[in-house]
C-alpha cells in the first residue's frame, strides 16, 4: 500500500514538473531528433490505440517504437497536450506508455527461437 502512494507521489511530481517544460520542449524534442519520420503511419497508428486503447502492438510496430525513448515519450506526451485529450487520465496513458514500451523492449531484446 506504501508503494502504491509512493508511486502515485511520483507520478504526480512527474506530471506537474514535466507540464511546465513539457509545452515548448515536446515540440523541439520532436524536431531535434527527426520523430516524425522514424514510424511510418501504420505503426504511429497501431502505438497510438495501443497505449489510448487496446494494450496491445504486434512484432513489427515494437520494432519501430523501440527506435528511440525520447521520441517515444515526447509524442505521448505531445498528443496529452492536445485539448481532445484533456479528459484523459495523463498518469494512467503514462503507465501504459511505459508498458508498451517495456513490453516492445523485452521482444525486440529476447533472442527468436531456433527454425
């Protein structure tokens, strides 16, 4: 129970510092490190309803997500910024982004089994 305090602390420090940097920052974030161009669209796609919707991603978008963290959180956390998305719980689309992450991560990372 202490943990689940401890971390929702976090999350909150985490939400109110990064907001404030968050608005200019993503943008040029975004720009610096070409983000835009290191998806293509169906995986921009397929990360989006993962991580806003379904949970899940198949084989080949992980490979695209894993391209790049920075980029990865700052499009999230872009696309938070949006009016369309304020009645979104932004902790909870943050954990999800983490998880997609993590789990794009462990199978880009975990050795194919032998043909």
């Amino acid at each position: 129970m202490a943990s689940l305090h401890v971390y929702s602390v976090l999350v909150v420090l985490f939400l109110t510092c990064g907001a404030v940097m968050a608005t200019k920052e993503n943008d040029q974030i975004i720009r610096e490190n070409n983000c835009e161009t290191k998806m293509g669209l169906p995986c921009v796609l397929e990360a989006f309803t993962s991580i806003f919707v379904t949970g899940s991603i198949s084989n080949k978008c992980c490979g695209e997500v894993v391209l790049g963290k920075v980029c990865h959180s700052a499009l999230v956390n872009r696309t938070l910024e949006n009016p369309l998305f304020k009645d979104i719980s932004a902790a909870t689309i943050i954990a999800k982004s983490i998880q997609t992450w993590n789990n794009c991560l462990a199978l880009i990372d975990s050795p194919s089994p032998s043909a």
